[in-house]
C-alpha cells in the first residue's frame, strides 16, 4: 500500500510540475479523496491551500502557487487582477505583495463570470462580473488587462497614497512611450526623404 502511494505521489509531482493540483485531478491520477485529505493533515506531505485545492509540498508557497490556487478553484474563465495583476504586467511602484499585516500570504484578487459560484476565501477575494475583460496572458497566467488591473487595486487599496502610485507608473510607461513615439515621428525616414526629392 505504502508502495503505492509512493508510486502515486511521483506521477502527481511529475503532472503538476507547479506543486499545485484540486482534489478532483488528484483523485484523476489514482489518489481517493480520503487520501489527498489525509496527506493534508499536520505532519503530512501535503498542505491545504484553499478548499479543494492541494499544495503538494509543506513549505511556504510562492506566489506563482498562491496565483495558481487561485485559479484552479475558481475555474475556467478566471482571470487575476488588482496589484498581483498589475506587478505581473510589470508596474513596479506601488504596494507591497505581502497581506495587509506585512507578512502572510499575498492578496490574490480574482475576476469570474457573474455566474459563477465562488466564495472569497483567505487570501482570495473573488469578485464576480457581467463585463468579464479579455485576458492577457503572461507566463501562462490570465490576467486583466492593465487598466482594469490598475482600477481593481485602486479600489482595495486604503491609503491615498497607494491608491495614486498604481496610475502614476503606467501613465509614466505611456507618456515615455509617447514621447519616443513623437520623438519618432518628427525625425524622417531616409524613404519619406526620397519622396520629398522627387
């Protein structure tokens, strides 16, 4: 039986590369239930991330297992936003990741279709939406576009300060952007030149 077990738990690190999986695809490779919960309990191998989602470690998770948690329990069509959304798309500035205490697990903000029955649940917050955006993928992980990102953590954000930090460095990117751009378009190209000699 141990054997078994053993043999099981390599083929669940070998397909869920991440250390992340639901009950329902672990209970897929061979696993039942009651196993998967009992691997979960202190002194096991395995750890409880959110409801029917499994860390397949003891450690603490990273943030790209916190993310991935997030989306296997909401599902299909999820996408992530708010300030893990927007430091994924690469805005710097801003608040830190940490939870609102500074340390614990990061805030991972995530959007579902209105239909969709999820609950919000340690450090997920679900908000669901009848004008779900078109995900932009990074890394293979689904995320709003950035503005709707930039909006999202404005909105849950408590201090002035951090609610302004979000904007400033994407309006920052899109004024250097605009600016290299113009820059571009007052300087000729050799062909416009051509034109004008003829």
């Amino acid at each position: 039986m141990a054997s078994r077990t053993r043999a099981l738990s390599e083929q669940a690190r070998a397909a869920f590369p991440y250390g992340v999986a639901s009950v329902r695809q672990l209970v897929a490779v061979g696993f039942t239930e009651r196993t998967v919960y009992k691997r979960c309990l202190p002194g096991g191998p395995w750890r409880r991330l959110l409801p029917g989602v499994i860390g397949l470690f003891t450690g603490t998770p990273t943030p790209e297992q916190y993310v991935l948690a997030a989306l296997l329990l909401c599902g299909p069509d999820a996408m992530v936003t708010g300030l893990e959304a927007c430091r994924r798309h690469g805005l710097r500035r801003g608040p830190l990741r940490a939870g609102r205490n500074g340390n614990g697990p990061i805030e991972i903000h995530v959007l579902v279709p209105a239909s969709r029955q999820v609950r919000s649940v340690g450090y997920l917050h679900v908000e669901r939406t009848t004008r779900l955006p078109r995900a932009v993928v990074r890394s293979g992980m689904p995320l709003a576009p950035v503005a709707r990102a930039c909006i999202d953590a404005a909105r849950r954000r408590d201090e002035p300060g951090e609610v302004t930090e979000l904007p400033r460095t994407r309006c920052n990117r899109v004024t250097a952007r605009s600016a290299r751009s113009s820059r571009n378009w007052r300087t000729p190209r050799p062909e416009a030149r051509r034109f004008r000699a003829v």
